[in-house]
C-alpha cells in the first residue's frame, strides 16, 4: 500500500514539474538599441562664462578734497566732454588763495626792497664806502628775494588750479552708469583718488570678459564666431566674435584661466552692463561629414572581457581641435545577432556626434546600449495549467 502512495507521489511530482516546464518562457536573448551612422554637421565650442562690459568705462574722480555743493548729473544721464558734474565746496580753496596771494605780496615787498638797498650800495662801492664782499652779500639778498617770489607765484599758480579741479567735468561723452556721491558728502583725495562717477563712451558696443581654462584655451583665436545668451533673455541667442585673448593668466587653486574678450554688438541697447553670459565659442566646424552618436564610442558589452573592449575610447578632447588619431572600439550586431567589435578611427566631437573617418559607412548601424528586459517574473503571467 505504501508503495502505491509513493509510486502516485512521484507521478504527481513529474507531471507538475512538466507543467512547470512547459509554461516557463525561454530566457530571452539580450537586446540592444542601436542608432545608425548619418551625414551632418558637427560643431565644436567651448563653453564659459563671462561678464558683459561697457568697451571703454572711465572712472571720474577728483584731485582735491572738499564737500559736495551742486550735483549736474546722475544715474543714465547722457553727458558731453567737459560738461560739468559736481561742485565741491570752493570755500577752503579761494581762502588758500588768498593766503598765497598775500605770502605773495609780501615776497614782493622783500625783493623790492632789496634792489634798492643794493643800488644804494652800488652808489656807495663807487664813492669808496662799500666793500666788494659787502656788495656781493646785497646781491645775494636780491637774488634770494626774487627766487621766494617765482616761488609763491607757483603757488598762488597752483591753487587756482586746485580751485579749478572743485569743478569736475566730463573726460568724454558718453553716458553716467554709476554715481558714487550726494550732495554734502565729504570727499577725501589724500591718499586716492575717489570715483565720483563711472562713465561708458558707447553702450551700443560692449565686450564680454570671459575666463576659458588652460586646456581650452589653445583652440581659441581671434575672429571665432561666439553664441552667448543672459538670463534676461533666455529665450533669445546673441552673436558676437572674439577680439583678443589676453596673456595675463589668473591663478586660483591652482587652476590657471585667461581671459577671453568677445566683441558684442548691443546696436538695440537691450544688454546692460553687468549682465551674465552663458558663451558658447564656436572653434571648429565641419558640414556634412559621416558622424556616429558619441554614445556608441562609450558604449561596453557588459560581459566582456577583452581588456582593449574593456577601455572606453575617449572622444576628441572639446575645444583642442586634434586631428583624427585615434583608433577606438564599437559594436555592431552580427547575423547571428551577437556583438561585433570594429576599429574606427574618428575626428572631431561635439559631445553628441563624432565625426568618422574610417571604417564605417552611412547607414550603419551601432549599438548605443543594452536594451532594458523586464523581470521575467513579472511579464511571463506564469501559473500552473491543470491537465
């Protein structure tokens, strides 16, 4: 009786195990996306920041000290060179004056008086009653007189011109973007010179001051086309063109930058200066050359082992404009619908294409990266099936 049980046991343990067997979905092959091999424009750029500039801004200062009397010109005012801008207080100025004038006058008086004591003694050498050395003394008083008079006349000279500087007037025409003073503070040019106002000549032409890194910055040259836009206007793209790159570098945590300065054309008067830019320079392009999606350059079969497979190939570095040395892997499906690997060797990138100068055709057909399977557990709708 126990042997019965036990033979009826194992053929209900087969059939279910054939149940199982016959409903379990056959593992599923691994597939892959893949994108084809194209003709189109590559360009590559170089990104930065920068800052947009007024071309030429000019600090206006002055050179004596003294309290704002009268202000004649103010934020976004449009001015002309020599316009008048401030007064300072002329009060301590004209009194300066005075005070050389009357050192002046008396410097004078001295020197008068000391042509005529020495042709009193000249009259008096002739007669017999002066000395030679005594003569020579009077004349040295005369020349000493006369030098103290060019002297205080340099001064009396260079307060009026002191008082001429409490008005501050224009150096150029342009128009007020900053004033740094009101009416009754107190300015002090001791030490420096303080700002007063900062003047632009032209707003319509400005300059982005932008910081490129060392590494990028071999590929920029003068004349490249720039795309840039501001937060002010997301939406819309400007143009502008690279004017110089300086050769002063800026140093900080040991990053090295130069700065670029882009020429922009503000005819519309809609930049103002301050504004950040998001620089995009264009220093490389090429139309219609064959191009492979930069993602099948990094893509790696997952179980692979060959160690020239294993390394990624790098792109062409952004911004370098190197010639095509390279010699990188990528994988197409084979009939068999396993990998094949092929050697190519690429140009330029962009970060989304790179371009291909041997060993692949348009039409071609790469793979990108590994398809996403579902957990069978989920998808196969598996239960058991009663015969």
């Amino acid at each position: 009786m126990k042997s019965k049980k036990l033979v009826l046991l194992a053929g209900v343990a087969v059939v279910a195990a054939a149940a199982v067997w016959r409903w379990m979905p056959a593992p599923e092959k691994p597939k892959w996306v893949t994108a084809k091999v194209d003709q189109g424009p590559i360009v590559q750029r170089v990104s930065a920041n920068g800052t947009l500039n007024p071309v030429e801004l000019v600090n206006v200062g002055t050179q004596v000290s003294g309290t704002v009397l009268r202000l004649h010109a103010d934020f976004n005012q449009r001015v002309k060179a020599g316009q008048l801008l401030v007064e300072l207080d002329p009060a301590i100025l004209e009194a300066q004056i005075r005070q050389s004038e009357a050192n002046l006058a008396s410097a004078r008086a001295t020197f008068n008086n000391a042509e005529l004591v020495l042709r009193r003694n000249e009259n008096l050498k002739g007669k017999g009653f002066v000395s030679d050395g005594a003569l020579d003394g009077f004349r040295k008083d005369v020349e000493t007189a006369r030098a103290q008079v060019m002297q205080l006349e340099a001064q009396v000279s260079r307060d009026k011109t002191n008082l001429g500087y409490s008005k501050v007037r224009s150096p150029i025409d342009g128009i007020v973007v900053n004033r740094g003073i009101d009416v009754g503070q107190t300015v002090a040019a001791s030490f420096q010179t303080p700002t007063l106002f900062q003047i632009a000549r032209d707003l319509r032409r400005m300059q982005i001051d932008t910081s490129v890194s060392e590494a990028d910055v071999g590929a920029i040259q003068a004349g490249q086309p720039v795309r840039f836009t501001v937060d002010a206007f997301r939406d819309q793209d400007f143009s502008a063109q690279v004017r110089m790159v300086r050769l002063n570098p800026t140093t900080q945590q040991n990053v090295v930058t130069y700065n670029v300065v882009i020429d922009v054309d503000n005819k519309d008067g809609i930049l103002l200066p301050g504004m950040t830019a998001q620089v995009a320079i264009v220093t490389n392009r090429k139309e219609n050359v064959l191009r492979v999606p930069a993602a099948a350059l990094r893509f790696r079969p997952p179980d692979t082992t060959d160690s020239a497979a294993a390394t990624p190939a790098a792109p062409v570095e952004k911004g370098r404009g190197r010639g095509a040395s390279q010699s990188p892997r990528i994988y197409v499906v084979g009939e068999s619908g396993a990998l094949v690997p092929k050697e190519i060797k690429i140009g330029i990138s962009d970060g989304r294409f790179t371009e291909v100068l041997d060993g692949l055709g348009a039409g071609d057909e790469v793979v990108t990266r590994a398809a996403v399977v579902a957990n069978n557990s989920q998808t196969s709708g598996f239960r058991f099936r009663m015969f």
